[in-house]
C-alpha cells in the first residue's frame, strides 16, 4: 500500500521525518526543498549538513539550491509567492518570508562556511581534519587514487609468496582453498574481504587475534564434532550396512525403477567408504534429497507385510545421510571461514603495510578511524564540540544505503552533540536532542523537535 506524502510535515523546519519512496519520485526536490526550508526558518547556512553517497548527486544538490536561491532573489514577488507555497510555506506566512526569501542567495554565498553537501567519504575526512593532534591520526595523508591496483598488486603479490611455501599456514589454506573454490572464487573471495575492511576492523576491534575471535563467534553454531568422519562412521556401522542390504533386496522386487537401482544399491556395500556413500545417495537419494514416493504399488504389493519392515530401514538410512549432509556442510564452512579468514585477513595487513609505506590513506581508513574518533572517551568530547558549535540539521540522501559503522558514526557524533547540550545545562526552550529517529534499513518515522535535527531520504521500491 501507498501512503501519500504529507508534504508540509515532510518539510516542517520543527519536524526530524524519514521519507521514503521509490525512484524518481523527486526524493532531491523535498530534500532541497527542506534546506530552503530550513533556511528560511532562520537556520544558518553552515549549520546545514547534506550527505549522499556520490560526488555527482551532492554537485547536483549543490547546483539545484543554488539555482532555486536565484529564482527566490529574482524573479517577481508572484512567482516568488507560487515557489514558496509549492513548498508548504502556510499562506499566511508567504508575505512575511517574501523579504526573507530574496535575501537567502545573499546569505549563502557570503557565508563562511555556507552549508555542506557533501558524500560519506567527504564528511569522514573532514571529521578526520578536525581531530586533535594529539589523536595520532593521518588527517594530512593523501588519499590513494589507485586503489584497486594497489590491492591487486598486494593479493598478486602475497598469492605467490604462499604458493611457494605450501608447508606454511597461508600455504596450506591456500591449496585447501583452491581444491574447495578455485582460483577465480578465490580471487573474488579475497575481493569481498578486503572491500569489507571497515567491517572487519569494527567487528574485531580491540581483539588481539581477530581470526580467532571471528572463529569462536562462528563455533558454537556449528556441529560439535568437526574432526568427525562421519561417511567412516556410518560404514562402520554393521546395522546401518545390514539396513542398506534389505534395502536392496526389497527393491528388487518393485516397479523397473527400483529394480535398476537394487543392484547398485547392493553393490556400494563392496566399496571404499566415500565411494559407497557416493553411490548411496545418487540411488538412494534424489539430489540430496528424499525421494517423494518411498514405494511404488508393484513394490507394496510384493512386500506385503514385509513393507513396514522396508519404510522404517529407508527412513533411518535417510535420516543418516541428511545428518551426514548436515555435518560435511558444518565441516565445509568451518574450512571456509578458517581458510578464507587466515588468508583474507593476512592480505589486508599487508595492504595497509603497502598504504604506509605509501604514506596514503583509502575512504575506508577515512571512515574507520573517524568511528574510531567519535567512540574515543578521551577524543570523542573535543570534536563533538567542534560539531555541535555548527551543524545543527543533518539531510542524509538514499540513508537505505547507509552500512552499519557509517550509521554508528552518525549517531555517535548526534550522542555527543546531545552529551555536551546535558553537561552545558541546556533545557527549557531549546529541547535536547535526542537519539537519531531512524536506524537504517527499517519503516518510516516521525520526530518533532530536536536541537539537532534529522532528515533522511530512503528509495523504496514499491510493488503493485
């Protein structure tokens, strides 16, 4: 179901909104709309912080505010009237804005600072420039152009180092890797890891041995034994294999089906214990899985009494081989996980080696240590000053997008802003303000008031 756009709560200068729609819907129009808005309502202009998730899409933001700050300046007053009804501006208030309204383009470009539009990454390394010396962070490093290339000549690089020395750790998960995956899903494997870097930094920080940290989450949902060879186990076992053979002889009696496979069914009793389990669940089994009909009717009438006998030997072989499907896939993702961690992680040190020694920096170092600056008890107050004495109103373009740590950095520099108005004593008329409305990736939502207001525009595909 569609729900109508409230257009003058979703441009409320009073209101924190999340508004979500689908694509092309003109999410840019209300979200610019807004920073007039809000402008208008006597907010300055370097209190306005706008991020999107492209430099393109903030420079058309940037263009768009710029070319309707002209129209309000030049055009005639009925024009000017129309432009600000369109905007929700209450008929009784047009008149009193009109002076207002002219004076805006004025404002903006004088201002120092006008308002940011600005992406992620931007804000990230403007957070980073304004950190205190004494934090220790790369805010002068220069942002490295070629970061693929960089990357690929780091994996090319340590691919060939562990190849050499297949008795090593990184050598035996290396081969274990490519006899599992191959080379191309390795190479792709590889990619996510270290496109993922911010993530893993977040999820291991502080840990001393993050590939053991991220294994110990990973164990307890898994099989306990592991180191089990349960296709041996299952041939070891005289009733499980006295089972396969009444097994097989029932089938010999059945529909023509079921008389081909009888003879292979019996036969994977001779075989290697892998070998037999192959066997046993291509004619057994249909791709892994139950087949739908236990019996035929020639088979049923054969057995006669003896059918029970039959269902309840097909059903515990059945339910063997899924547990043994079920370990082998415990097993498989342990080896994933250990490998793929070990090599993944590996890499990535050795490209924030190649970084330093570069003396650069990518976005995602950007956005890690400016998290990083924003949790820091010690930091964290100082720049949320530096914060709080601007940007008041923060308009967050496509916020579906926003990944987690991206989130956390935003609410983390809203919590400090919210801290220091506590520890000032700042109450009464100038509500504090409060925790981010809208976490990402969730339904809309409403806020009113706010020292610190929101406003977040999400894509949203609708289905007829």
């Amino acid at each position: 179901m569609t729900i109508p756009l409230n257009t003058a709560a979703a441009l409320s200068p009073t209101r924190s909104v999340v508004v979500e729609a689908c694509a092309g819907s003109g999410k840019t129009w209300l979200l610019v709309s807004r920073m007039l808005r809000l402008l208008l309502a006597g907010a300055a202009p370097s209190e306005l912080l706008a991020i999107t998730f492209t430099r393109k899409a903030a420079q058309e933001m940037t263009d768009r505010l710029h070319e309707w700050l002209r129209v309000l300046a030049l055009e005639d007053d009925a024009t000017v009237r129309e432009f600000l009804r369109e905007r929700a501006v209450a008929d009784d208030e047009v008149d009193a804005l009109l002076s207002r309204a002219r004076g805006l383009l004025e404002t903006v470009l004088t201002a120092q600072p006008g308002p940011t539009v600005t992406t992620f990454h931007g804000w990230f390394l403007d957070l980073l420039k304004r950190a205190p010396l004494e934090a220790g962070l790369p805010w002068g490093a220069p942002l490295l152009e070629r970061t693929r290339q960089l990357q690929d000549e780091v994996r090319d690089r340590l691919l060939a180092k562990w190849a050499s020395a297949p008795e090593s750790p990184e050598g035996a998960a290396l081969l274990a890797l490519l006899a599992d995956i191959g080379e191309h899903s390795l190479r792709a494997l590889l990619k996510h890891f270290v496109d993922a870097r911010a993530e893993w930094w977040a999820y291991t920080d502080e840990v001393p041995d993050p590939v053991a940290h991220a294994l110990e989450q990973l164990r307890p949902g898994l099989h306990h034994d592991l180191d089990s060879d349960p296709v041996a186990a299952f041939w070891a076992d005289e009733l499980i294999a006295a089972r396969v053979r009444r097994v097989g002889f029932a089938l010999e009696k059945g529909g023509k089906s079921e008389r081909d496979r009888a003879p292979e069914i019996q036969r994977s009793l001779g075989l290697p214990p892998d070998d037999a389990h192959a066997a046993l669940m291509k004619h057994l089994m249909t791709a892994g899985k139950r087949r739908k009909k236990q019996a035929t009717r020639e088979l049923e009438k054969a057995l006669g009494a003896g059918l029970d006998t039959y269902l309840r030997d097909l059903d515990t072989l059945e339910t063997a081989l899924e547990t043994i499907a079920a370990i082998q896939t415990d097993q498989r993702i342990w080896a994933l996980n250990r490998h793929g961690l070990l090599l993944g992680h590996a890499l990535l040190a050795a490209y924030q080696d190649a970084k330093a020694q570069q003396g650069v920096i990518d976005f995602a170092d950007a956005e890690w240590q400016a998290c990083r600056l924003l949790r820091s008890e010690e930091h964290a107050p100082a720049l949320a000053l530096k914060l709080d004495a601007r940007y008041r109103h923060l308009l967050l373009d496509e916020f579906q997008d926003t990944n987690p740590l991206q989130w956390q950095a935003l609410d983390l520099a809203h919590r400090g802003a919210r801290r220091r108005q506590r520890d000032d004593g700042v109450h009464g008329g100038r509500p504090q303000a409060g925790d981010l409305p809208f976490p990402p990736r969730r339904g809309a939502g409403v806020q009113r008031g706010g020292r610190f207001s929101a406003h977040a525009f999400r894509c949203r595909a609708f289905q007829h």
